[in-house]
C-alpha cells in the first residue's frame, strides 16, 4: 500500500481521524478535509506520512472540487478518495423540520454526490482508482427511529454508491466503488447529534457490540487492500438484514416490543 494517496473527507475526528493514522502506518499521504483546521492539523501532526490540510465544506460543490485539485496539484494523482464527512440529529419524523431535511440532506447525502462527481472522473482517467462512502447500517436498516432523516440520507447514499458502482463496471473494472456500513461507534458523533446517551466502545446494545473508531478505521484500512462492494464492519449485521427483510412488519414489531417499557 505504500506510495497510495488517500483523501479523507471529516478527517478531523473520530473514524476520519482513526483512519488518517491507520492510513499514515501504512505509507500512504494523505489530504485531511473537514471544516476545523485547528482539528485537521492535529490529526496531521500524528500521521507518520506526508499529510496535507484543506479546510473543506463538503455542502460546497465549489469546496469538494478545489479539495480534489489541490490533492492532484500536491501529488499529481488521487489513490483512494473516502467520503467520511457526516452528522446526525435525534428527531423522529413528526418533528423534523425544514431546516432539520436540509441540513442532513445536505450533509450526508449531496457531499457524497458532490465528493464522487468530483474524483470519479480523474478515476475513469486513470483507469483505476478506489471510491468508499461511509454509510451505516441504519441506511439499511431503519431501526431507530429517532434517526429519522440521518438514516433515510444514508439509504440514498446506499443507492447512489451502487448505481454509480454498476455505471462503471463494464468499461473501468479498474475503478472500485464501496460502501461502509459501521453500526453504533464510539465517536463525537453522539454528543453532536445530541443523542441522550453515549455509547461506550466494547458495550452491547442489543445483538451489536459498540466499536471503536479505530476498529472500523481497521476495516475500512483492508477494504483498500481488498476491495469489494460493501462492508459490514460489524459481524451481526448480516444476519440482522436477513431477518429485517424476510418480514419487515415483525421484525419493527419485535424491535418495538424490546424498547417500550410494560
């Protein structure tokens, strides 16, 4: 792996950040985006490759493309671009608002669009080249429910990886595009989204157990070596899609029976 260069988008905490260091292990440089500068050159002065900063709002079609030319400008090509930037909010669906839609629209949904439109094409180019959008799980399954408009932004990011995956196939084999899909991570995540609780990495929440940024940075770490379509980066989630559609109605049944109180 050494010798890749690796752009990071919400490089400036949790998986970003776990995953610039893992990434910075391995050989690779580095080009570190998010919004908090201060952040990112903190991340930056732990990796132990070359690692540049770039101030980036990936809500900015502009910013994600000057992101992308000022990686070419410094290295002369991109590797692997990791769409990782996101946030959440806790509000179910009766009480989202319009200013709640466009803000995680915009976020976690149009930065995806925003980071592939832009990188792609230097891929296609080249001739190879590796795409990873961060999801989650709850962009496949709809479990929690007060992620209302998080986890429908995700499902579109689910679609729209595979769509752009299936354009390609045929005339750039060379060019991968892959989807992650982490569960509950111990990150800042939580706080922002100002969740009531904060999950402790190693802890069990239902059938899943809490994982650490660097654990899902790992994962993420050896889809780069090995790349394949999507990634569950916690072992019991397979199985929980395999029951969430054989029978949708039981299943949100059997969910909502575990968290009402008697």
């Amino acid at each position: 792996m050494t010798g890749k260069v690796t752009v990071i988008t919400g490089a400036s905490s949790g998986i970003g950040a776990a995953l610039a260091t893992r990434l910075g292990e391995k050989g690779h440089d580095l080009v570190l985006a998010a919004r908090r500068e201060d952040k990112l050159n903190q991340v930056a002065s732990h990796v132990k490759t070359k690692a540049l900063v770039v101030r980036t709002d990936v809500t900015r079609r502009n910013e994600v493309e000057r992101l992308r030319d000022l990686a070419i400008k410094e290295y002369g090509h991109v590797d692997v671009w990791v769409n990782n930037a996101g946030r959440g909010i806790t509000r179910p669906v009766m009480n989202l608002t319009d200013s709640d839609l466009d803000e995680i629209i915009a976020v976690v949904l149009k930065s995806v669009v925003y980071g592939m439109q832009a990188i792609i094409p230097h891929f296609q180019e080249r001739g190879e080249g590796h795409l990873i959008n961060v999801s989650s799980f709850l962009g496949r399954v709809p479990l929690v429910s007060h992620r209302s408009v998080y986890s429908a932004a995700k499902s579109g990011v689910n679609v729209l990886t595979a769509n752009a995956r299936m354009d390609l196939l045929a005339k750039y084999p060379h060019v991968h595009v892959s989807l992650v899909m982490p569960g509950t991570v111990e990150t800042d995540f939580h706080r922002i989204a100002e969740t009531p609780f904060r999950p402790v990495a190693g802890e069990r929440l239902g059938s899943m157990i809490v994982e650490s940024a660097d654990e899902v940075a790992g994962k993420i770490a050896s889809l780069i070596e090995h790349p394949v379509p999507e990634v569950y980066t916690n072992p019991s989630m397979s199985d929980l899609v395999q029951r969430y559609y054989q029978d949708v109605g039981k299943f949100e049944e059997n969910m909502t029976r575990r968290t009402t109180p008697n």
